[in-house]
C-alpha cells in the first residue's frame, strides 16, 4: 500500500478505492480484535498492507501483535511512531483499540498524502500525538475529516467502533453494506497458539 501513498501531491488511487482498502482491513482487524483471546496487531501501517491486482487488501506482519485478555492492559511501547495511540505513548496501558487509531493515521495518509502529526522530531510528533494536534490540510475530504475526528480520539473509550466506521457516510457512499464484511471468526477451528513470547 505504501507505494499508492502520493508524495507529489497527485493522488493514485480515488477516494471509493481507499475506501475499499480501508474497509478490507478493518474486516482483518475486526476477525483479530473477535478471536479468543483477542488478538491487537500493533503495528498498522501502508508498508504492512498488500494489495493485489483487484485493489484487495491483506493484513501482513503480525510481528509486534500479541494476545489480550478482556479487561486486560499491556504497557510496552511497540510498532511506528506516527500510527501510535496516545495510550501506548504515555504507557498507561493499552488494549486492541491502538489498532482503531492507527486506522485514522493511515486513512489520513491515504486521503493526504501527508502524516497526521508534524514535528521535526519524535518528540514532537508524540507530544502532537497525545494533544490531538492534527495537521488538517485545506482541502480534506469532509466525510474523511469526519471520520478521522470520531477515529483519532485521544481516550480510547471515546474511540468510535470497527463497526460504527463502516457505518459512517465516507464508506456508505460507495458501500450501503458495508458491514457485511464484518464476520466473528469461528475460534472451534483455531488450535492454541502463541503470538508472543514477551507478554508486554
């Protein structure tokens, strides 16, 4: 995906197309975040998203993701910068909703061209993170704006559901059903397994 990213302002794939890949996404997210014990990815981002000759797209790089158990918090700070949530950067503990977050991140980048936060160094770009100080460009898509306000919520239990961005106009537009991807996956078939050896 990080390739359809524009980076000299020219858009490479329209608005109905990010919507597509943005929705294929949070259908892979969705099964995660439904499976027993959930399980949060952590590590959201374009260079981590594969996209085939029919525009799909695939969730890859399960390399920071981990299990959680409901009511659970992890406190490690893991995955890139710019998509992380405000929770994991204050390491107030965290849960599968860092990854709702990063979805505002990227469907920002996707719209933009441009990161959501600026700074000319890390730290200031965790301390625009954690103020919700967001780089709004002139001429942001206004469904998109939206969006991306409901999703980039700085306490994560104001965080607006998987569901609930499909729901939203900037999908329905193009997808009246959108959340028809949405599908609980059937745990009867997955055996134990371990995500990680570090359980932070």
């Amino acid at each position: 995906l990080f390739s359809y990213i524009p980076n000299d302002g020219k858009p490479k794939i329209n608005t109905q197309q990010i919507a597509s890949i943005i929705k294929d996404v949070i259908s892979a997210i969705y099964d995660m975040h439904n499976m027993t014990p959930p399980i949060m990815h952590r590590d959201i981002k374009p260079e981590n998203i594969l996209i085939n000759l029919n525009m799909q797209a695939k969730l890859t790089d399960f390399g920071w993701s981990n299990y959680i158990q409901p009511g659970e918090k992890r406190n490690s700070i893991c995955g890139t910068p710019i998509y992380l949530a405000p929770e994991m950067i204050a390491r107030v503990g965290h849960d599968e909703k860092v990854d709702i977050w990063s979805m505002g991140v990227l469907l920002f980048e996707l719209l933009t061209g441009d990161q959501a936060w600026a700074g000319d160094d890390i730290e200031t770009v965790k301390y625009n993170i954690c103020n919700r100080r967001i780089s709004w460009s002139d001429d942001m898509n206004v469904l998109g704006a939206d969006l991306i306000s409901k999703i980039l919520q700085v306490n994560p239990e104001e965080r607006i559901s998987l569901k609930d961005i499909l729901d939203h106009p900037f999908f329905t537009q193009y997808f009246p059903d959108a959340t028809s991807c949405l599908k609980k996956p059937d745990n009867a078939k997955y055996k134990t397994f371990v995500i990680s050896k570090d359980r932070s």
